[in-house]
C-alpha cells in the first residue's frame, strides 16, 4: 500500500519506520539532534512549502534511511496508512 505525504510524493508503507508529530518529537533535544545529523547526511526531504507538522522515518529494501518533512498531521498520515484501524483489532 502507499501513503501521500503532500505534494506530490508518495510512499511505500511498508517502508515506514515512524510517523512522528514535529511538535511534540521535537522537544527532545534527542530528536532534534537525530534530524539534523540526519539532514546532513542529505536525508531528509521536505515536501511542503507550508508550516511543517509531522515526519515519517523510512527505511528502502536497500537500507537507505529517508526522513520526510509533511505538512500532514500525524494522526491524519496514521489515518491513511491505516494504522489506526489495524491497531484498534489488536
């Protein structure tokens, strides 16, 4: 299955680590650490020319990490995926 993230990317959901709220991740000064290292390294890719409010950690069958920076709320990502629905018949 595939998750919009805004724009016009598209991910694989089985490629999907994490989806994370970038308000409340990041007063973690963990975090905020993880995300710079991370757009250093070129990972990170923003898909939104507005306010930023969640990203999602993706790992590729190569092993390739990529963070995407979303204007989508987490819980509406967590809502596509389907996240929720298969969490709730646990």
């Amino acid at each position: 299955m595939y998750l919009h993230l805004g724009q016009d990317t598209v991910i694989r959901t089985d490629e999907v680590i994490g989806i994370f709220d970038l308000d409340t991740a990041t007063l973690s000064k963990h975090t905020r650490n993880y995300l710079a290292c991370a757009e250093k390294a070129g990972q990170v890719i923003n898909v939104t020319n507005e306010l930023p409010k969640s990203f999602v950690v993706c790992l590729d069958s190569g092993g390739n990490r990529r963070i995407y920076i979303s204007q989508i709320s987490s819980a509406t990502l967590l809502k596509r995926a389907g996240y929720i629905h298969t969490l709730s018949n646990v």
